[in-house]
C-alpha cells in the first residue's frame, strides 16, 4: 500500500459517500487549516484577526475556484476527448483580450469598441471558441504529440502577437511615425503591447455594495457589520468574489460538463479518447465532434482566463506564459483526468496545498521561530548558508527560498503520483458516458431518468 | 499462370462471363446501375499502392446478400488491405467499391458505417477504459444526445434520456444474446480476447448494419467461444444479415461459408462454393506455395 493510497483510506467514509461531500470536505479542511494558520500569525503580528482570516480565505478560494474552473475546461479535452491541448495559456490570453479591447473606450489609449461589458464578454467567448474551431483544424488530421505541439505554439504566437508593438495602439496619432492603432475597415483598436491593457473592472463584486455616489444597501449592512468586525472593505469585495466564483461558475461549469460527459455525446468523446479508429468505423464522424469540443471547451477557458486574470482591472501579455499552462495540468492530473469530481478537487489541492501550501508554511515557520529564536539569520547564498553550520541559517535559507522551492516540491509531487497513482489522488473513477443509469433495466423505471 | 497479369480482365470463377464482359466495356456508373439488389457488396478493380508494394492489384469479387462469404488467402495476399479500402480506412488507388449499388470508393469509414456497412478488426480493439454497456450504447448510429445542444439542453435532454432508456434495453437484449451480459459492467479492457471478439460482433450489431465485414473473427478464440460466435453469426444470416469473413483458418471456412473468395498476390485467385475452390489446383498451389 502506497503512501497515496493510505492517505485515501484515512479519509472517512462520510466525505467519501458523494462527490459533493467530498468537495465540501476538502474546502472545510482547507479553510480550517489557513483560518488557523492565518489567525496565528495575525496574532504574532499584532493585526485584525477577523480581517487577516478572512483576507486569508478569500485569496485561498479565489485560486482554487480559477483553477477548478480551468481544470475542468481542459478536462473535457484531455481527460474526456483526449485531446492534448497544451495552449491553455494562450485560449485565456484571447478571452481576456477580447473582453478588455471589446469594452475599452473608443478614446481610450489603446483605444477599444467600447461595449458594455456582458456583451463584451459573451463576445469574447464567442471568438475564444473560434480561435479554438481554428485550432482543432489541424486536429483533425494529427496525432496527440503533434497536436500538443500546435496548440502550444499557436499559444506562443497569441501571447507574443500581443506582445508585439505593432497592434498595440498606444499611439494614437495617424500623423505620429511610430502610429500602431489596428484599423479593421474603420474599427480601431489596440492591444496595449508590452504595457499591457487595462480590464474593465478591478473587484467585479464591489458592484453589489457599492455605486458611483455611494453605498447600495446591501453594502451598508454588510460594509457596516464588517467595519465593526474589523474587516476592510477591499477583503469583502474579494471575498464575494471568490465566492461567487466557487458557488456560481465551478457549479456552473461542473453541471455544464457532466451533462456533455454523460450524454451520447460524451460517449463519443470517450471512444476518441479511447480509439478513434474504433468511434469512426461505427459511424461517428469524429471530426465534427472534435471540433465542437475544442470550441466548447476553449470558450470556457477563455472564461476562466476572464474571471482570473481579467479581475485585477491590468494585465499583460507575460501573464499568459506556458507556465500557467502546466499549472493547470498539474492540478487535473492531480485530482484526476477524466473525472469532473478529480477536476475540482485537483484544482483546490493544487492551489490550497502545491501553490500556496509551501509560502504559508513558510510563513510560519518564520512567525513560530520569531517566538522561540528571534528572527532567523539569513544568508546571501546557498554556500555561505552550508558553511555556517548552522541550522538556524539552514531554516532561514530554506524559508528565504520557498518560492523557488516550491517547483521543487511540485516536481517531487508529480514524480509521486505519476508512479504510484496516475488516476490522480482519488484513484480510478467511474463516471460512465451515459444519461441513464445503464445497469438499470426498468424500460420505464423511475430509478434511470435521473442525470445529475 | 494466366492470373500473373494485372487488370479487370482476370477472369473471376463466380461471375458469370456476360456479366463480366460487360462490367469491363461500361463505366462505373453502368455497373452501379446494374448492381443487382442481391448483390449488397461488389467491388471492381480495386487497387492499393504502399510505396513500391502493390498490396492490391485489381482485385474484383462480389458478395450475396445473406450469405456467408469467405475471403482468405495466404499472409500478404491483400485481404487486410482489400478489406481497408472497402471499409475507407485505405483510400483504393484504383477501382471501385458498390454497397448497394451505389459507390461508396473513397468515402470516410464513417460514411460507409452509416450506410450500413459495418466493420471488425483483426486484433479486437475495444475501448478499454469504457465498460462493456457503453462499447454497446455507443454504437447505435444518429443517436439524439449526440448533438451538443440535444445533450446540455434542459428541455431537449428530455428526449435525449427516453432515447436512452430504449438503446439501454435493446443494449441488454444483444448481450444476452451474446452471453455476455453477465460482464455488462466490466471494463472492455478486462475482458478475454475471445470475450473481445464477442462484445465486438455484437456492439457492430448495434450500430444497425445490412452487412457485416469480420476480419479474423476467430483469431485466438477458443474452440467453445468459436462455436458460439458461428452460431451468432449464422443466427443472424438467417435473419438476412449479409457476412464477408476474413479468415486465415480454411478449414472453418470450408465449413461455414456458402461462398469462398481466394485471394493471392493482390488479386483473386478463385471465387465460387468451397467444393469448387477445394477442387481449384490454383488455389491449392498458391497455398503450398507454388510458384505463380
């Protein structure tokens, strides 16, 4: 028995009994473990329990939310249709800049189309799935590494056309020499280059506590109770967004792919994943189901790249490295491909536990050895900290370098679970490709019609 | 021998000599007009290049509606390829295929499936990480919920799920027929390779064929699961299934099929009852290895 398997044995039955259970667990344990850690150290540092608690436990659930939403679009391709798309970043960056050059003002530098923001959003999910229909052209005629190969390229190519000087629009002057406003038969716009771009709104969630004159009344009641409590106004926006997110979008998304799973549709998909050969030779045109896949399942990354990066009210196109592609590969093979539960729960233990786990216990390591030791020394490098011998500075070297540790750390985990549990941490799951309950017979039982 | 040359003159043992003079001077179209409607499956002709192989090389035959037909010949014969450029795995070179009389050379396997021309492979490929009830629902063809929006729709999944119900019993039925009902849930990949054969036979059944092409239906089956499989599979002529069996085991073919196509060298050799074909020196040359 694997250290992974015995860890899956100790989780008790109740949470094991349903998925939404199971989920619900996690996120309890995980806010209990960060509420305790953030109210110790808020504690050492003198600050707002309440605020740092719930600060704490907002950005906790922002993250894991945006990572189980992207999970879970790319487990539609990877996990279900065994597509291997290696572009996420790239699907993300078109979502984002759709809806920021969409809604930016027309006298703007760049200047935009100046729509409203939902129809600037449903219209930059709307040319997410076509730059995904685009890319799954060539799908059509590859193999898995050499897809994997174009999608990772043509993610390149968006990020660095972003990049680019060329469109960027900044300078807004015909006469000007270095004049780079794109102008498609007179619709002028810009993607901000290098500088970036600015996103229509930073903290969307403050629209329901606040107007442009003041507060509505649900914001003078919660904005009051939380001023008593001693939490700023910021980490109540923050935390209504996260949550939203969670309860809203991972919701949303995860009824929306287990519908597509299981349906005769997703059985298709399976039976690509499977064999494509075997799917085509009974009669399914896998080609049409591949493209509708990719288009699907791209316009939801593009929305999860809007409800991530495009909250903050910046971005640019650094952000959309591949990076943050294998980030969200690691956190779906984490949870387990192929599964929507795996998706979600990938999703939150990658980002509560790989991503942020290892900078919070540094955290406290710091703050509990401040009590005990006084501040750790720090050492300028690698070397002087092994000559010092001394393991104090060996500590503070290790909590200096958490942040590069952390890869580290999430490359042994992956090695781990590539080996001894490569249907992810919750082990190999059914979820069978079917609106019914196959192994019911009842023509017209009442125990069959039941989908979710 | 005379068959040494290529070409559409290679006289077929089965056709009949008018027929085929006449298949020669018409076009494509004149022989899909005349394709009797007894006669689901003919191929003309058929020619496949590999590189400097010619794996088929003008290879015509034609198959009766209900009947078990057999094409074997020795390794390298062309029947895998032959069989490939019927199903549209290959697209022939050269030639032409009829299903009912009408061409069907070069269209997707996916095109010729819906048609009704079904196909198994040589080495049972199942799809191993779905379990034996959703091999079979898979393979019902135009099923409802396979359209995107029929299937994450809440008032159209309705109709999607009462398809459903109907495919699940109709599913159970061919696997009891099958004798493999009692592995419904089992993953494919679990299966034994005779077990495979079976649960391949019948999920090509669901996907509602006229006529069905076995490749190497017995290879490494045993003798209990083989006589099983035959019944099916005679069980099923009689109910006006039409079966075109590669095989490389003569003698199951000797005992089994109304009608025996030889393949050699990338073109028939002979065509006609297993009586004639066991009385053919050509064909007992070519399989002790005479020289051609």
């Amino acid at each position: 028995m694997s250290l992974g398997d015995r860890a899956w044995a100790a989780v008790p039955a109740y949470f094991k009994a349903n998925d939404v259970r199971l989920v619900a667990g996690l996120l309890l344990g995980t806010y209990v473990l960060y509420g305790v850690s953030s109210a110790f150290l808020a504690a050492v540092n003198n600050a707002s329990m309440a605020n740092a608690v719930i600060n704490e436990i907002a950005s906790i659930t922002f993250l894991i939310a945006v990572y189980a939403l992207l999970a879970l679009a790319l487990n539609l391709h990877w996990g279900y249709t065994g597509l291997f798309n290696i572009g996420i970043a790239g699907f993300m960056a078109v979502g984002v800049y759709a809806m920021s050059i969409l809604a930016a003002s027309p006298t703007a530098s760049p200047p935009g189309l100046g729509l409203p923001v939902p129809v600037a959003v449903v219209g930059a999910l709307l040319i997410t799935a076509v730059v995904g229909g685009l890319a799954a052209l060539p799908a059509l005629q590859l193999d898995a590494d050499y897809l994997a190969i174009v999608t990772v390229g043509l993610s390149e190519i968006i990020r660095l056309v972003l990049n680019a000087s060329y469109f960027a629009g900044t300078v807004t002057d015909p006469e000007a020499s270095g004049y780079n406003v794109v102008d498609v038969f007179g619709i002028t716009f810009g993607t901000g280059g290098g500088q970036g771009i600015s996103t229509p709104s930073s903290g969307p969630a403050r629209a329901i506590y606040e107007t442009e004159t003041g507060l509505t009344p649900i914001g003078e009641v919660v904005y009051g109770a939380a001023d008593a409590a001693g939490v700023g106004t910021s980490v109540v926006t923050d935390g209504t967004y996260a949550l939203v997110l969670l309860l809203g979008f991972v919701t949303a998304y995860y009824v929306l792919l287990s519908r597509i799973g299981n349906s005769p549709f997703g059985r298709v998909l399976k039976a690509i994943r499977e064999d494509e050969l075997v799917a085509r030779s009974l009669g399914k045109d896998t080609r049409l189901f591949k493209i509708k896949v990719f288009m699907v399942g791209c316009a939801l990354m593009g929305l999860g790249g809007i409800l991530w990066q495009g909250s903050y009210g910046y971005v640019n196109p650094n952000t959309f490295r591949p990076i943050v592609t294998f980030y969200i590969f690691t956190a779906l093979i984490v949870g387990g491909a192929g599964s929507n539960t795996g998706s979600v729960v990938g999703g939150a233990v990658f980002a509560a536990f790989l991503l942020e786990g290892p900078r919070q216990v540094a955290g406290l390591v710091t703050a509990v050895s401040q009590l005990l030791f006084g501040s750790l020394p720090s050492a300028p490098n690698f070397y002087a900290a092994m000559v010092s011998l001394d393991p104090l500075t060996w500590l503070g070297y290790l909590v200096d370098s958490v942040a590069y540790l952390k890869f580290v750390f999430l490359g042994a985990v992956l090695v781990y679970l590539m080996q001894n549990r490569p249907d992810g941490i919750m082990g190999h799951r059914k979820e069978t490709a079917a609106s019914v309950d196959l192994s019911d017979r009842t023509v017209r039982g009442n125990g069959g019609e039941s989908d979710e | 021998m005379s068959d040494a040359d290529d070409g559409p003159e290679q006289p077929v043992a089965a056709t009949p000599p008018e027929e085929l003079a006449e298949t020669q001077d018409s076009g494509t179209e004149r022989a899909a007009r005349e394709t009797p409607p007894s006669i689901p499956l003919r191929v003309r002709n058929l020619r496949k290049r590999f590189g400097g192989i010619t794996a088929v090389d003008g290879a015509s035959f034609e198959v009766e509606a209900g009947s078990v037909t057999g094409l074997i010949g020795p390794n390298g014969a062309g029947k895998s390829t032959t069989f490939n450029c019927i199903t549209g795995v290959h697209e022939p070179d050269g030639g032409a295929v009829y299903f009912d009389g009408e061409e069907i050379t070069g269209l997707s396997p996916p095109e010729i499936a819906n048609r009704g021309l079904v196909r198994t492979f040589q080495i049972a490929r199942e799809l191993e990480e779905m379990s034996v009830l959703e091999n079979m629902m898979l393979a019902p063809p135009h099923q409802r919920g396979e359209k995107l929006v029929n299937a994450v729709t809440p008032g159209l999944r309705d109709d999607v799920i009462e398809q459903e119900i109907e495919l699940r019993e109709a599913v159970w039925e061919t696997l009891e027929l099958f004798e493999i009902d009692h592995l419904a849930e089992e993953y494919a990949g679990n299966l034994s390779g005779g077990q495979r054969k079976l649960l391949e036979l019948a999920r090509a059944l669901m996907a509602d064929p006229e006529m069905l092409l076995l490749d190497e239906p017995f290879a490494g089956v045993n003798p209990t699961l083989e006589e099983k499989l035959l019944d099916r599979i005679h069980d099923l002529t009689e109910q006006g299934y039409t079966f075109l069996l590669v095989e490389h085991d003569m003698d199951l073919i000797m005992q089994n099929c109304e009608h025996v196509i030889v393949m050699h060298q990338g073109n028939v050799l002979a065509s006609g009852t297993p009586a004639e074909i066991r009385d053919d020196e050509r064909v007992v040359e070519a399989y002790l290895g005479g020289e051609v």
